[in-house]
C-alpha cells in the first residue's frame, strides 16, 4: 500500500516523542512500500504490466510556542537519527497556515487539556504546557477554528482529551466545521482517563445529475 501521507504537522510538540514515534512508523512503511515496487516492477519487466504506483515521502512540521519545547524535540528527533523535519515557534499552527493551508495529511496535537483559570493558560511560564483555561478548552477550541484551514481534503487530525474536556461537545464542534468525528482510543493513563478523537472531512457527496 502506497504511503499517502505528504505532510504532517503536529501542533505542540513538547518533547517531540509522538512526532518523532510517528515519523519512524511512517518511513518504514514507505521503504516497505518501496521494497514492493521494486518485485513489482521486476515481475512487470518479464512483459506484463507496469510497476506500482512510487511511495511517497512526507514532509514533518513540529511547532510549540515555547523554544524549550523545541529544542527538546530536536533533540528526541537527533537521538533517533531523524533529520528534515522543520521546527516552528509558533502560536499553534498560526505561523504556517498560509503555507500548509489545505495540505495537511496528519496533524496531531496533544493540547494542554487541564481544566484551570483562563488566566494560567495565557500567561507565559511552565503551566502554560498543562493549563488548559476553563473545561481545559481554552486552546483546544483555538486549534479546532483552524482545522478547517489546515487539513488536506483527505486529512485526519488526532486530538488528545480528557472527560473534563467534554469530547462529545467536542466532536460536535468538529461535525458543525464539517468533520466526521469520533473517539479512535480511551485509555488510562496514570489517574487521567485519555480519549483521542479522531477528525476527517466528510466527503463532498457529487452532483447528481
């Protein structure tokens, strides 16, 4: 199976362990892709049919709006021989939205979800990376007004959430962009019941004649 995926963004980065988990998964499965081309097209030199389609490569985007959180995954990525992938200090994804708008595969973001004064999840400091404002909302529903903008036709985006987060009025809010939504994992984590929605466009039904 070809890798489709062209661009991924994940918003937040931190420490650069999920991107970077996902960058690795996503280059074997292009070199595993690539080892099939290659039968193919050598069964398809004995005269029938031509190679499969090539495997494509995908560009990785990583912002964080802290510089630490940037530098600690420059260096998760170089522990892990990963190179190419772009470091953006920015409010989300605000910097690169004019250049990635509509092409993003795979975006991913683990927001800060905890549930505090609006005030701690718009000051600068170290509570800033758990702070998540009222309901910890405060900086999910920013990312969710730029979904729209950012994803590619055929995108999924992956949101890290909480129950105090109120993830079914949350994928409300993705159907009323015109996402379909849907919890694609519940997990425990320590005391923290972790539920991650799963975001894609919802095709565009054709014209009938």
């Amino acid at each position: 199976m070809p890798c489709v995926c062209r661009s991924c963004l994940e918003v937040g980065c931190g420490s650069g362990y999920v991107l970077c988990s996902v960058a690795l998964a996503l280059q074997h499965l292009v070199s595993q892709h690539s080892a099939s081309s290659l039968l193919t097209a050598a069964a398809a030199s004995n005269g029938k049919g031509g190679g499969g389609p090539a495997a494509v490569s995908c560009s990785f985007f990583a912002t964080d709006i802290n510089a630490a959180a940037l530098a600690a995954t420059s260096e998760t990525l170089a522990a892990h021989q990963m190179s190419g992938v772009e470091l953006v200090q920015t409010d989300l994804a605000t910097t690169l939205l004019p250049r990635l708008a509509g092409t993003v595969d795979l975006l991913l973001f683990n927001p800060p979800y905890v549930p505090t004064p609006d005030q701690e999840a718009l000051h600068d400091g170290l509570a800033r990376a758990w702070a998540g404002g009222h309901m910890g909302r405060v900086v999910i529903d920013r990312l969710l007004a730029q979904l729209p903008e950012l994803l590619a036709p055929t995108g999924h985006a992956f949101i890290v959430t909480v129950p105090d987060n109120d993830p079914q009025e949350i994928m409300g809010i993705l159907e009323g962009l015109g996402f379909s939504a849907s919890v694609a994992l519940t997990r425990a984590a320590d005391e923290e019941c972790l539920k991650i929605l799963h975001a894609q466009r919802r095709p565009v039904a054709a014209p009938v004649n």
